[in-house]
C-alpha cells in the first residue's frame, strides 16, 4: 500500500509540474513572473506569459506597468542593466498589439547573456514597459 502511495504522489507531483501557464491578464501575468502579488504602489496595465511544462522554467514576458520611480531604479540597479546602446530593436512578430513602446522611453538590457530581453522605461514617472524571454 505504501508503495501504491508514494508512486501516486511522484505522479501528481510529475504531472503538477508539467503544466504550461499562458495569461493575457495582466496581473496574472505578472504574479506567475514575480511569484508574488503586485504592491500597492504597483499598477499592471497589461501582460502576457508563457511558461513551458519544463522544470527548467523557460518563459516569456510582455509587461505594461506604472510604478514610483524608485520602484523603477532598485529594478533597474537588482537586475544589472545597462542602456541599451544599439539602435536595433528586435521584438518578436508575436507581441501583443499593446506592445508599442513610445517615443521617449529609455531602453534598458540585461548586462551580460540576453536572450533578447529588452526593458523600455521612463524614470521620472515610473512607467516600465519590457519584454522578458527566457529559454
């Protein structure tokens, strides 16, 4: 019996973690990214995500939000990025129709390996809209 046990519950386990998310909702979006709730001073406009079955947590953001510019610098300091100096914009031909950055957002880039993860931002009034991929 013990044993009918333990391989049903390394079943649901195996099973449990091998679900896709996708979300269009902007705050669900942006929970499954973060792992958490967005704070008070955290106000999504819009999102999507996608996350592969794998463990390895492959995934893809869009994200759209207004913040306080100092939510914005300790983001921008955590994560290590740099001004993207290249002129070259690659977004993906799949990004959702809301996904125009505006004239006037400094682009950011991770330092160091991007997969193409690019973060458009206005520091002095806390508007950030980025796309995110990992694979």
């Amino acid at each position: 019996m013990r044993t009918l046990s333990q391989a049903l519950l390394i079943s649901v386990f195996l099973f449990a973690s091998c679900t896709e998310k996708r979300t269009s909702v902007g705050e669900k979006a942006y929970m499954y990214w973060a792992e958490k709730k967005p704070g008070n001073d955290i106000k999504i406009l819009n999102g999507k995500y996608w996350q592969s079955p794998h463990w390895t947590k492959e995934y893809e953001l869009y994200l759209e939000m207004q913040t306080n510019p100092k939510w914005v610098k300790e983001f921008l300091k955590q994560n290590k990025m740099k001004v993207k100096t290249s002129a070259e914009l690659n977004l993906p031909d799949d990004a959702p129709t809301w996904f125009e950055p505006r004239i006037g957002l400094k682009a950011y880039e991770p330092s160091g390996f991007n997969q193409g993860s690019i973060y458009f931002v206005d520091e002095k009034t806390g508007y950030i809209m980025f796309y995110e991929i990992q694979l």
